[in-house]
C-alpha cells in the first residue's frame, strides 16, 4: 500500500467526520430540544373560536324585544393579496364606502408590514353587513380570492322601542380586555343596560375548534379528531319584566316631549315600563350604521342617549308630601287630625312659601288631597324639631326618605348606572351654612319637595310602590327569567312606617284622584291614589310630575312620570301616568280624544339632523 | 456484456435504490397537497418525478450495456461539448432565482449545464490523468526553490489543473453558489493523485476564519495566527522553506482577516452575507432571512427520535418549509422518520460515498479510480452542503439532495454520474490501462 492509496482513509475519515458532525446536531435537534415541538404545532395548528349565538331578550309575556339576525365581516388574508384588485367592483357589489374601504385594507397592510399581524391572518375590512347587503357580493365571491365573508352575529330589535334600557353590544374596549381574561380582541360585549348586566347569561361561552391550518393559513380537517375542542355553549335567553303593550304605549305619549315613566309592578318591584323620551330606534345602533348614527345622536342637543329615568334628576315637587305626611304620623309630630293655619303661605323671617287658594285650615287628607305647602313647611318643621337638636332631628327624617329609596341608586338592582340623586346630608348644610347655624325653617323648602333635592322617576315609581305596598317594596328591577328560572335576587326593603299609616297617606291619595289636584288623572273603571307635583326649574318652564297607583285597594301598579317643561303636573303628567295605568289593567284605552291630545303635544324642539323616533314610526 | 468478467458492485445499486425510492417517498409527502385525486398525474411534482427515476433506471440500465472503453474514448469530446453548454448558458440561459445557470426548455424541462459539466469534467480529469506517465511533480519539474524547497509542478500537471480550472471559471460566472462549490469538489482528486494537500487546508483554513471573525474580535484572531505561525515556525526550524512558509502563511492569513470586513461586505452578496450571520446567530430575523431555515429546524426538530410517522407530519403536509421538496427535503425526512430515519439516510450516504472510495483504490485502471474519486468528491459536496443547510450547520446554499430532492436534470445527472462508475467498476478485471 502506497501514500496515494492510503489517502482513501483520510476521504473515508471526512465523509465519518460529516456524517457524525450531522447526527450530533440531528440529536440536539430532535431530541434533546423541546423547543421545536411547540414551535411545530404553534405553525400547524389553529385554536379557532366557535361564537355561540347571543340569548334573546323577552318581554315579560315572552315578546320578542331582542333577536339576533346574521351580518357578516368582510375579511382579507394580506398574505393572498397579490394581483390587483378591482376595489370599485368590489366596493360596488355591497355598497361598501370606497374610501373607507381603501383606508382600513391601507391600515391592514401597514399593521402586517410592521409585523404586528400575521401575513395569514384574516382580519375585517368591512364590519357587520346584512344578509340582504352581501346578497350579491356572496355569489361573486370567487373574484376576490384574497377575502371571504364571515358570519357573525348582529342584534335586531322588532320594534324600535326601549333602546336606552335595553342597551347595545358593541366591541370589547381595551380595559375590559385587561380586566377579563374571557374576551378576546374583537370579541362583543353587552355595553350598556340590559346587554351590560345580563352580560353573563346573554353571551354564552365560547368554545374552542383546533384545526390545522397550511401555510397560507387554509384549513385542513380537525386536530385529533377534535379531542381537545370544547363546544361553544349558547347564551340564555333573559326574559325581562317589561310590558312590551305599556313600554310601547308610553313611548308614543312621551313623543315630542323630555322626560320619563316608570312603572313598577308594587308587590314584586318588577318594572313594567321605563320610558325616556326622547329616545332613538336601538337598529340605528348595529351594524355598519353604528358610527354615523351614534355620532349624530350624541350631537342631538335633546341628548337622546341619556336615560332620563334614572339620572340625577330634579326636585320631586309636591310629590314629595306624601312622605313628610308619612314620617310625621310615624314620629307623632301629626295625626289626622292635626291642622296647621294657612294664610296663602308659610312665613320664615321675612320670606313667604306661597300657597295656593284653598279652604283652610287643612287637616292632614285635606293638606295631601289639596297640595297645601303652608301645612307642610309646618309638618317638616315640627318632624325635625321632634329630634333632640336639628342635626338628629334631620338625621332621623333623612333616615325614613332613603328608606324609600330616594338619595340610593339601589346597588342590589340588575340596571346600570342608576345616578342617586340627592337627598343631603346634614354635612351637606354643615358646609353651606356651618355646623349648628342651620334651623329647619333655614331648609323649610325640603317640606315641599323642593329646594336641593334630586330624584329621578325611577325613585318616585319605587317610592309610589312603596306606599301602594304599605310600607315595604322590593328592589326595582329590569330581569325576570333567565330561561325559565325566575330570577330571585332583589331583596324586600323595609321602610319602617307603620302600615296603618301608610294607609292614611293612601287615602289622601285617593282623594286627590276624586276631589283634588289628580281629577283629570282619574283612570274609568278603577280607583286609584296619586299625586300632582310640579318641580320648580330656574332654567325656564317648571317640570310636570306625577306619581300614582292603581287599583287602590289592590295595586297591580305604580306610575311616576316626569314631563320636562311641561309645567303643573295635572296638566301632562298626570293624564300620561293615567292612559298607562289604562293601558296596562285593560289592556286598551278608552280615551281616545286624550290620548290624540297627548301624543301629540309637542314640548321640544327636534333635532332635525338626529335619527330620534318620530310618533309615526312606533 | 461479457458476464464472464463482470463483477457488478450489487451494494452500490441497493444504496442507489434505497435513496432514490426514499427520496420519492419524501418528495410525495411534501407534495401530496397537490394531489388531485390521479395518483400517476404530471401535473403533480410526486408525478413527474416519478417518471424522471423511471426514464434514470432506463438510462442506468442502458449505461451497463456501454463498451466500458466508450467513457474513455469519449472524454474529451464530452468535455468539449459541455464546455459549449456552460458557455452557452452564459449567453443564451435564463435566470432562476439570480442565477444564469439554466437552460429553459419549457416550464417544468430545465437543463442545468453545471450538472453536465461535473460529469464530463470527472471523466476528462481522469482521462489526462490517467496516463500512466502522468504526475505532478515528477523529475524536471521544478518551476523554483523556495529557500530550501523546490516548488514543483509538471506540465502535464499543469494542463490537468487547467482542464478543471476553464469549467470552474465558466460555472463561476453563472453566479451559482451551490454550483461552484459542488464543482470545487472535483479539486479532491487533484489531492488524491499527488497535489499538495496544502492547498485544501488553506482552503478550510480560509473558510473557518471567515466565519470566526463573524463571532470574534479580528485583532484576537489575528493573534491567534500569529501565535500560532510563530510556533510552528519555531517547531518546522530546521527547513528554512518550512519556517519561512509557516510565517508567510500567517502573515497572509493575517491580512486576509484583517480584510474581511471588506469580503464581508463587498465581495459577497447581501443574500450570502445574511445567510452566513444567520449561521453564527447574528441575525434574529426568524420570518425574514432566516424563515427558511428556521421553518426546516423547526420540522426536523418536531420528529423527535421516531418521527410522526410517513404522511403525519404536519409542518411536511402543510407545507410550512419553502421549497420543502426540492433543496430542504430532508426536513421531511427529519419530521416523519425522526432522528432514526434521517440517520438511516445519512448512513446510507455515508455508505455509499465510502464504497465507491473503496472501489476506486481497487481499479486496476488509473482512469477508473480517479473517475471513482470525482463521483464521492461531487457527491460529498452536495451531502454536506444539502443536509448541513437543513440542520443549520452551514449557509444557505441552493444545491439538491443527491437522488432525493425533487428535480428531474438532477436525479438523471446523478445517476449518470454513479452508473459510469458502477459500469466501470463492473469491469475492474478485464481493464487494464
């Protein structure tokens, strides 16, 4: 064997050195490194979100008020986009905006090129068309390989009625993203009223496909036969304590007028109706429309988003006197049969509360049955000057007006946002006047629900459940049933007026609907007992209020209705809170000619660029 | 064919088999999407490569029943025609991919001249060199001293250098890495037949320097091989011209370190500059230069020691390695057949690569052996360069997977390539030359 020949081992010996360099690497590789099998399955496998169907939102006879109709999502994969696109065709087959079309793909493209999206990612480029708006797009699809259409869910409502109280669903914000590991970007969620505290039920639980996905992110069948899916469970159907009859009804009376009705089911504090005029045709608020139309009702100086049952509110006027009435027979401060002198009004220095004409002097059903301000400028101030000093006096009066709810926001109940109003604090007048230099004749305008109090007619309709309960009423509340199971969570609240004098404030009640202040707001065929008040405005035109229950001996229900501008409360609340009671114990209104003058009495002035619910449309 | 001496080498055709039937297996998994519903369909890449291995067995099997003389006869009209090819090309080829190394025939019938020209200059150099007469340095062949050291080189030796240095060149100019590289193989057998081995060292010596002054301070490097200069010049002191070499060898390596800043960066292109600082890991850019590797490592790593299993894999199947089926198919093999079936495959190479060494030294004729060298050269070139690219021990350089990767010019090639020297070698007894 020569040199030459033995150079054969120092070849053979580099083809043993590669080969062992290689299996040293395919050993790290493959077997030593996890890595690469997460990585693999990362790349291959898609965890893909199954949307389960959002639960309908019933009225309390099973009406439909909230369905979901099926919309669609116009998506693009960049990574697909290659020849160039007849955006006009496009654009053109679903009356898609070109310029809006062209910038959210422009942002698409900007996002994947800054990597901050996958090439292969679907993503939106047109959110939320209805079935009838991709109708022709759909069947010329295959034009346009690069997109597809994606169904997802979108809100109808069959009547245009309830919007602020029913909510909207709209896409989760960034906050929420943080706060609830469960949704995901993109993802809908309930954002304000019924859609907002129903949230849980209403939505569902999302369930979980893993598929395997190609490198253009095409689909390939199931991942072990779907041994790690979870199925999408489908939301509970809410039903509401609404009367969709009475929701609808007050919505018509309220048109062309700011304001409220709330109607409350006494013994089970289910709510029949809230009402806030004006309000908006909750369609407006889904789908492609959203952003226009939002934009337009939020300019709309009649501020149709705001829900006005349950904002801060106003002073709830005469109204309030029931309860002053109440609290001075339970503290002794009057009976019956106690009288205060009336002389056209109360005097406090050098000031005077007026009152208006009326044989006097008063006995306490006369005072309720009459409004008579002198008595209870009196009343208020012998209920504070029953305590030990004023500021215990006040406390203990305090005590008995939140114990009806008013100055609360009810914080056990199942509607959002409910603002609480104001019923000071003795703190309060502390800071005004300094502590120990107020006197109950320095508030005395409290006696006669004026002054700084605020109440919303959610308040006044629970208040006026209250006293049609005698003395006891449940947290008000908007939900019913979640599928067939009652919901049972609002608890009974005590007020702690004996009965027996709540039924003396009834009676007056009464009388004011037969003899006094309500005559116009009498309901044919059933007793009932109310009260006229009328909050004073300094901005311009007093507020109409009305609260009032029905049948007296047995009440089914309780109105309060509050009418911006509208004046004294005999004069549109009254009548509007009488054609609800109507409408809701008969279920039809015999007052015809009444309720013509009431739809169309027009107390506002209309936005004319505002999408707001004109009476024809209802 | 006279059977009476011919002695066909058997275990070289079952490691031929085995890859070439592997490699389709692979070459179907990855392309099996374009399945559509005709097994036997040209219109699949699984299809059309089929018929390529068979139109190779038929060409194999034609190539055994040559006059074993006919490659000898014919060398140099070969090397002459392929020396018109890749001047052709340059001319009249069209580019893929940046490189003007193709004759485009129609859209799935390409020629690479490069493949041709591997094999005729195989047989051209072992054709001259093949003279019995022929060596490097034989007496009167010293061109001049350096110190005490006689630089030699024959003419013949000389002309023999020249007949691969006139293809390189040509194939150089097509701008084809993996090309150049895979024909530099061929200066293995310059080694073999009595040419300094030096030159490959410094060779090596040129790469891994190169890729270290990627990872480390050049003036430390440079240090080193001073250093290390220094000591064998202290080590070689007693032939001045050994002494003399060591210090001039680390004075040049020194300077070509020091310039390589400059190679970096004007001489290689920035897809090769990018490919070697992915190498070493100075580049993070895993969806940009380095997806495709990275989408390789990814499939083989995922294989584990027995693999998913043949059609199971899911980075293979859904098609997340580029080019999967061509130049990275052994990731295929990595994913479905695991650390056992990729080693199978490498043993397999290895194998056979070692054989045909084996089966050269045993030639009575010079121009079987030395044609014998250049196939292992050649192929061991596109071994190491293909697998060491999937596993990421080398740059990115487009070059197939001898016999496996899908590509039809290139499967024929190679079976050309190895069935000439099986033929010869079949006939190992009856030549003498």
């Amino acid at each position: 064997m020569n040199e030459s020949e033995n150079k054969k081992w120092i070849f053979i010996g580099m083809f043993a050195f590669v080969g062992i360099a290689f299996l040293a690497k395919l050993s790290v590789l493959q077997i030593f490194d996890p890595t690469y099998k997460q990585i693999a399955n990362a790349n291959a496998i898609r965890k893909l979100t199954q949307y389960p169907a959002r639960g309908y939102i019933l009225d309390r006879n099973g009406e439909v008020l909230v369905y979901n109709e099926v919309s669609y999502d116009l998506m693009v994969v960049p990574a697909e986009l290659g020849a160039p696109l007849d955006t006009m065709a496009l654009c053109g087959l679903a009356d898609i905006d070109i310029a809006d079309f062209r910038k959210n793909l422009q942002n698409i493209q900007d996002q994947v090129k800054a990597r901050k999206l996958g090439k292969s990612t679907p993503s939106p480029v047109v959110k939320q068309m209805s079935k009838l708006e991709v109708a022709t797009l759909e069947e010329r699809m295959y034009e346009f390989p690069a997109f597809f259409l994606q169904p997802r869910i979108l809100r109808r409502y069959p009547k245009p009625i309830a919007a602020n109280i029913l909510g909207y669903i709209s896409e989760v914000d960034d906050k929420k993203l943080k706060e609830d590991p469960y949704y995901r970007p993109g993802d809908y969620i309930g954002n304000t009223g019924i859609e907002k505290s129903y949230e849980e039920v209403l939505r569902g639980k999302k369930g979980v496909k893993n598929i395997f996905v190609d490198n253009k992110g095409n689909p390939h069948g199931s991942y072990m036969n779907g041994q790690y899916d979870t199925a999408s469970v489908a939301g509970q159907n809410l039903t509401s304590t609404l009367d969709i009859l009475i929701q609808e009804y007050g919505e018509k009376l309220m048109a062309h007028k700011k304001g409220a009705i709330v109607a409350i089911e006494p013994e089970s504090g289910e709510i029949l109706a809230m009402v806030t005029a004006p309000s908006y045709d909750p369609n407006l608020l889904v789908g492609r429309g959203i952003r226009k139309n939002y934009g337009k009702l939020v300019m709309d100086h009649n501020l149709p988003l705001f829900n006005r049952a349950i904002m801060d509110g106003y002073p709830p006027g005469s109204t309030f006197k029931l309860l002053n009435a109440a609290i001075g027979l339970q503290l002794g401060v009057l009976t019956p049969a106690t009288r205060y002198p009336c002389g056209g009004g109360f005097r406090v220095g050098g000031h005077v509360v007026g009152c208006h004409s009326h044989p006097g002097p008063p006995d306490l059903l006369f005072s309720i049955q009459t409004s008579c301000n002198s008595y209870y400028c009196a009343a208020f101030r012998d209920i504070v000057n029953h305590g030990r000093n004023t500021e215990e006096g006040y406390i203990t009066w305090r005590k008995y007006i939140t114990a009806f709810g008013l100055g609360t926001n009810f914080p056990d109940s199942d509607i959002p946002n409910v603002k609480s109003g104001l019923v000071p604090q003795t703190t309060f007048y502390d800071k005004w006047y300094g502590r120990g230099k107020w006197k109950p004749t320095t508030i005395i305008s409290l006696g006669i629900g004026q002054g700084e109090l605020k109440v919303n007619a959610l308040q006044l309709a629970n208040m006026t459940a209250a006293l049609a309960n005698g003395g006891w009423w449940i947290t008000p509340h908007l939900g019913k049933k979640v599928d067939n199971e009652s919901i049972r969570l609002f608890k009974r609240n005590e007020t702690g007026i004996n009965p027996e004098y709540i039924g003396i404030v009834k009676e007056g009640m009464q009388r004011v609907m037969t003899g006094g202040t309500g005559r116009g707001a009498q309901i044919p065929g059933v007793t009932s007992g109310g009260k006229t008040g009328t909050a004073q405005n300094p901005h311009g035109e007093d507020h109409s209020v009305f609260v009032c229950f029905a049948p007296a001996d047995k009440p089914k229900i309780a109105v309060a209705v509050l009418v911006e501008n509208a004046g004294f409360g005999a004069t549109w609340a009254g009548p509007i809170a009488s054609l609800m009671i109507e409408k809701y114990l008969f279920r039809e209104v015999k007052r015809p000619d009444l309720e013509k003058r009431i739809m169309e009495g027009v107390l506002i002035k209309p936005d004319p660029a505002s999408p707001t619910i004109k009476p024809s449309q209802l | 064919m006279a059977r009476r001496d011919t002695h066909i080498d058997w275990l070289m055709i079952v490691l031929y088999l085995f890859i070439v039937f592997f490699g389709w297996m692979n070459v179907y998994a990855a392309s099996q999407m374009e399945s559509n519903g005709e097994f036997f369909s040209l219109s699949t890449s699984y299809g059309r490569q089929l018929l390529w291995i068979g139109i190779s067995l038929a060409a194999a099997f034609g190539i055994m029943f040559f006059n074993s003389y006919f490659f000898s006869a014919f060398a140099y009209p070969i090397y002459g025609l392929a020396l018109l090819f890749l001047g052709g090309v340059l001319i009249v080829g069209q580019a893929v991919a940046g490189s003007k190394s193709w004759f485009v025939i129609t859209e799935s019938l390409k020629f690479q001249p490069s493949e041709f020209g591997k094999f005729a200059t195989a047989l051209v150099m072992a054709k001259f060199m093949g003279e019995k007469s022929f060596s490097f340095g034989g007496p009167g062949s010293t061109l001049f001293h350096f110190f005490d050291l006689p630089v030699k080189l024959s003419r013949e030796g000389f002309f023999a250098l020249a007949l691969f240095f006139v293809p390189a060149a040509l194939i150089l100019l097509e701008n084809d890495t993996g090309s150049t590289i895979a024909f530099a193989a061929l200066f293995l057998v310059f080694y073999r037949e009595g040419f300094t081995g030096l030159v490959l060292v410094y060779a090596l010596l040129a790469v891994v320097l190169l890729i270290s002054t990627v990872l480390v301070d050049k003036f430390i490097i440079i240090a080193v091989v001073l250093g290390i200069a220094a000591l064998l010049a202290l080590l070689l002191r007693r032939s001045r011209g050994l002494m003399a070499l060591a210090i001039l060898s680390g004075v040049v390596f020194s300077g070509y370190v020091y310039g390589t800043d400059y190679l970096i960066n004007n001489v290689l292109q920035k897809h090769q500059r990018d490919r070697i600082l992915v190498l070493v890991g100075k580049v993070k850019d895993p969806k940009g230069v380095e997806y495709n590797v990275n989408q390789s490592k990814i499939a083989i790593g995922s294989g584990g020691l027995v693999g998913k299993g043949y059609l199971e894999g899911t980075q293979t199947r859904y098609r997340f390695v580029p080019k999967q089926y061509t130049d990275f198919i052994f990731s295929a093999v990595g994913e479905e057949w695991g650390f056992l079936g990729a080693s199978l495959l490498i043993l397999a190479y290895i194998g056979l690569l070692s054989r045909i060494v084996l089966n050269a030294e045993r030639q009575k004729s010079r121009f079987s052996r030395i044609y014998g060298y250049g196939v292992a050269s050649i192929l061991f070139a596109h071994i190491t360069i293909n697998i060491g690219m999937c596993i990421g021990l080398v740059p990115t350089i487009g070059i197939p997977l001898p016999m496996f990767s899908y590509g039809g010019s290139s499967l024929f090639s190679f079976t050309i390539l190895i069935f000439t020297f099986i033929k010869l070698d079949s006939k190992r007894s009856a030549i003498l030359s």
